[in-house]
C-alpha cells in the first residue's frame, strides 16, 4: 500500500503507532510514548490490522519495518 492510500486510510495517531511498531517499539514502550494505556495501543494494533488487511501481529511488524525502512531510504516521504 502507498504512502498516499495509507494517509487517506489511517489518522494521525494510527500513524503514530505504526511508525514505533515499525521501530521496534514494544506496545508498553508505545503507551509510554504518547502517555496512553496498553490497553488503547493494543487496540490500536487490532484497528491497524484490519485497516490494512493483515492477519497477525507479525504481519503488522513487518509491514511496519518495511514502511520504516523505505522512509529511512528516502524512497516514502516521512509522516
């Protein structure tokens, strides 16, 4: 999915999430980050994944690390 569809797709905050997924970040890390519960970032995980019609937390993981890899590379504009 392009950068493009994913900001049409997702909010601010979705994005957010997806980009300290995408840096390794654990969900409790995440919550302390942006002074949330673990609770609201584990359903932001679920809402992510139906989002962008991936099956698991690992697909998840791994769609992020892409996404953060490509805007590490220049190749997808940072969010």
């Amino acid at each position: 999915m392009w950068r493009r569809e994913v900001d049409d797709l997702l909010t601010h905050r979705e994005r957010q999430v997806l980009c300290l997924i995408g840096q390794a970040k654990t969900t409790k890390e995440i919550a302390h980050l942006l002074n949330l519960s673990v609770h609201t970032i584990g359903s932001y995980r679920r809402v992510l994944r139906a989002k962008l019609n991936l099956r698991s937390g690992t697909e998840l993981a791994l769609y992020a690390s892409n996404v953060a890899y490509l805007r590490s590379t220049g190749f997808v504009e940072q969010v």
